[in-house]
C-alpha cells in the first residue's frame, strides 16, 4: 500500500492521503474476500504518515469490517 507521500509534515499538512488508505483497503479487502483471508496490521499512517486514528478506523471499518473481513490491529509500544 502507498498512501502517504513523504514522511514529514510540512506546510501543507501530514503526508497521509486518507483517499489512497481507502481504495488501497478496498482492493486488498477485495483479495481477502476473494481468498478467504483476514487482515493483521499494526496502526497504519499513524506513524511516519503523520495521520490520526480517528480518522483511519472508520475506513478500516468500512473498508473491511462491514463486509465480514476479519481484522486485528496491533498497537506497538
């Protein structure tokens, strides 16, 4: 997936690009239902991309839960 362009926050706001996260899990949610696969990730564009959590949950949420796509989240310290 690549959603992000950059890795640092400059004036025109946090290099992640909520849009690209969005199609880019609809596609894989695609595969995974396609495979029968669930999905494991850590707290993607939280980090480096700069975006927030509220923001990218509902996508997952949307993405991949409503449509019965087991996902786990791991939270790192």
């Amino acid at each position: 997936m690549v959603a992000q362009h950059g890795m640092k926050t400059g004036s025109s706001g946090p290099p992640i690009r909520y849009d690209a996260v969005e199609q880019c899990l609809r596609t894989v949610g695609d595969d995974a239902l396609r495979l029968g696969a669930s999905l494991h990730m850590p707290r993607i564009g939280c980090g480096l991309a700069g975006g927030k959590w509220e923001r990218i949950e509902p996508i997952i949420i949307d993405t991949l839960s409503e449509r019965d796509i087991p996902v786990t989240v791991y939270d790192f310290d």
